[in-house]
C-alpha cells in the first residue's frame, strides 16, 4: 500500500511539472553571455552597415554581429534557421558556423550568403556560446520568389567565372 502512495505522489508531481510552460530559451532576455546581437545589411565594401530584421533577397551577405559580455576564450555557435520559408521545411538549420575567440576579443561577426538571392520568408539566427544557447533573433527576407535557401553558403565569395572567347 505504501509503494501505491509514493508512486501516485511521484505521478501527480512528473504530470504537474510536464505541465508547467517552458521557460523561454534564447530570446534575448537574460543572456549570461551576450551583450547585443544584431544583424545589418552589408555596406557594399563587405561590412557590417544598417542595423536591421528585414532584409531583402538581394541583401547579400547579411551580417550577424554577436557582442560577449566578457572577453574571456570562448566557443561562439551561429545556426542560422528557416522558420517559415517556402519550399523549406519549417525549422531547418540552413547553415552552421563556429568561432573561438581568444583571451581579449569580445566580438564575433559572421557573415553568410546564397548560392543567387535569398529566398523570401522567416528566419532566425541562434547563437551558442560554450554550447550554450544564449539568444536568438528573428528576421524576414521580403520580396519575390527566388532559388531554394538551402543553397546557403558562409562567408568566402567564389571568383567570377570567366567566359570563354568563341
């Protein structure tokens, strides 16, 4: 009789504790670890130049701007999200890109581009620190339809190809 009782106690508590809402991860409040994020337009000489949520699908690269609180070595994580993206299956991770800092550096930039232009919809970036997620930042790319964003590339531009003479 008494194994009964604790295993009923141990049930309403397993179901009261499944019951209680999630606490919010990664939403900007609270972050032991980062400053600011931000995202901004490129400047058109390959930097960081307006500070914005909405791009269009011709803002390439788009710039991710992660400020630490401290500048202590750390591993810094960027995943960057489909969220609602046509022709993308909600909640797929596009692209993944680390970075470790050294003792001193307290900011990481990522930089990310497709493979043509972005493919309008919602986005989000969720970055890590020592494996940890610490906050995410959503955004949206307006415009017209445009190639698959599952073409996402970091960083490093390609050479332009060049044409064969006839």
């Amino acid at each position: 009789m008494r194994i009964a009782h604790i295993f009923c106690v141990l049930l309403l508590l397993g179901i009261a504790l499944a019951a209680q809402p999630p606490a919010p991860i990664g939403d900007g409040a609270g972050s032991a670890a980062i400053e600011e994020l931000y995202l901004a337009r490129d400047d058109g000489e390959g930097k960081a130049g307006e500070v914005t949520t909405v791009f269009s699908p011709s803002d390439i690269p788009i710039h991710c701007i992660v400020m630490l609180k401290d500048a202590a070595p750390a591993t810094v994580k960027m995943n960057f999200v489909a969220v609602k993206v046509n022709g993308v299956k909600p909640e797929s991770r596009v692209v993944s890109a680390s970075f470790s800092t050294v003792q001193g550096q307290d900011q990481v930039y990522f930089t990310g581009r497709p493979h043509g232009k972005w493919v309008a919809g919602r986005y989000r970036i969720d970055i890590f620190v020592n494996e940890k997620l610490e906050k995410s930042l959503a955004f949206d790319v307006k415009g017209g339809a445009v190639p698959a964003a599952s073409n996402f590339v970091p960083t490093k531009p390609k050479p332009r190809p060049t044409r064969k003479k006839n």
